[in-house]
C-alpha cells in the first residue's frame, strides 16, 4: 500500500493543481519507497532531488495564479511555501553531508506538511480561483 494516497478530499477544485499535488503524492510515496528499500544514496539524493525540483515547479504555478489574480493571502501562502523550501534544503544539505538520515520522521514531517499545507492553505483560493475562471 501507498504510503500516502491520494483522496477527493484533498481536491481544490483546479485540475491542474489537482494533478500538481497528486504528482508530489507520487512523490513522496517514491521516496519512501526507496527508504523503505534501503535503496542507497545516489537514488535516494535522486529521489530527494526530484521532490525539490517539483516542489519549486508547484509552488510556482501557484504563486503565479495567486499573483496574477491578486490573491489577499498572497503573502501568507507565500511564506509558508518558502518556509518549507528552506527545510527541505536543509534537509538535503544534512543528508548529503551525512549529518542526518532519512527516517520515517522525516517522511513522516513531509506527509503531514503536504496533507495540511493542502487542507488548510491551498484549498482557501480553490474558489478564489474558480471566480477568476480557473477551473
Ligand atoms: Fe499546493
Ligand atoms: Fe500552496
């Protein structure tokens, strides 16, 4: 089983945010997948790797809807998203160095902060957008 799967529940309403999340989903089970394994550093780097880079690509695009329909909570949402990027890179930076390893803590502190960033945050501009037109 999955370690994370997707649910309706988590839907904001915009298919392309929809499938952005649903593909970090993927993701996340990936990594945990190779944890599971004890698949070694250069796939697990890989994996990590694949999480940043999509991550920065989904927050973009939603950042830049938010900007471009002039969203009130631009600057809120915009916070939380840089404060995650910047444990994620801590992270990885301690994981290459070899000073921290990736654990089910750590698998379990992505999880939840997906699952909550998406229930509380990103579901809040789901109709914002819908009356912009995004759909
Ligand atoms: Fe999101
Ligand atoms: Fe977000």
């Amino acid at each position: 089983m999955a370690y994370l799967t997707w649910n309706e529940k988590y839907s904001v309403g915009v298919k392309e945010i929809d499938s952005q999340h649903q593909t970090l989903i993927d993701l996340v089970n990936e990594l945990h997948e190779a944890m599971k394994q004890g698949k070694g550093k250069d796939i697990m780097s890989q994996v990590l790797q694949s999480l940043i880079n999509y991550t920065a690509t989904h927050f973009g695009t939603e950042e830049k809807y938010m900007t471009a329909f002039k969203y009130p909570q631009l600057s809120s949402h915009k916070l939380e998203h840089e404060k995650f990027v910047k444990k994620v890179l801590d992270f990885q930076k301690d994981y290459n160095s070899g000073k921290l390893a990736l654990t089910l803590d750590v698998m379990a502190f992505l999880k939840d902060w997906l699952v909550s960033h998406i229930q509380n945050t990103d579901k809040k501009f789901g109709p914002f957008f819908n009356e912009n037109g995004l759909r």
